[in-house]
C-alpha cells in the first residue's frame, strides 16, 4: 500500500483519539475502589488501543496488514463501548457523558466497519 498518509490527518484516529481523550477525563471522575480499578484499567487500554491500531494500520505496507489492524481497532472500540456500559451502570456519572460517549463510541464502530467493508471490495 504506497498511499501512506500521516494517520494525524485521518478523521477516523482523530475520533478515536478524542474518545480515549474523554475516557482519560471520565476515568477522574470514577471513585477509585478495587472494582472501578479494574473497570478503568480495562476501559484505557482499549480506547487507546483503538487509535493505535489506526495509526499502525496507516502505515501498513499490505491491504491484507492493512485490514487487519482495522479490525483490531473495530475490536478494540467494541471492546470500549462494553466497558463504558460495565461503567454506567455500576456508577453515577452525568447522562450527558453517558450518552455522548456511547454514541462516539459507536460511530467508530460503524465507520471502522465501512472502512473494513469497502477495502475488502477494492482491489
């Protein structure tokens, strides 16, 4: 795949970025105990591992490489939008954060799934 591009320009790693960005702040707002613990834990390394399989993606050198690391980052925000809800409903934290973060986290899912889809169609 020659059409390198700086993964900082794609839109798709800026919405996963900015979403790991709002788990960070999220994550301070959570009272720390032995469960929460393990919640925010899991929830940060999957939200960024969605931006970093982006951003190694962009610079696979195979469709095949390509795709994969897409799919790892499908995985991953599938991953995050679990923990959110693991989250939610064993926490207080506002509606407004609830629904805007689950609502990011599914447009992720959706356009890395588009983005799957259509790779595998070009030749």
């Amino acid at each position: 795949m020659n059409n390198f591009k700086n993964y900082k320009d794609l839109d798709i790693w800026r919405r996963a970025f900015s979403l790991s960005l709002m788990i960070f702040n999220l994550s301070k707002k959570i009272p720390y105990n032995s469960v929460n613990k393990v919640l925010v834990n899991q929830i940060i390394r999957s939200a960024t591992s969605i931006a970093g399989n982006i951003a190694e993606g962009s610079g696979a050198t195979t469709k095949r490489d390509f795709i994969n690391y897409m799919h790892n980052a499908r995985k991953s925000a599938i991953e995050t939008d679990n923990w959110l809800e693991y989250i939610f409903t064993t926490n207080k934290v506002s509606g407004l954060s609830k629904k805007m973060l689950i609502r990011k986290s599914q447009e992720i899912i959706k356009i890395l799934t588009t983005i799957i889809k259509k790779s595998k169609q070009n030749n």
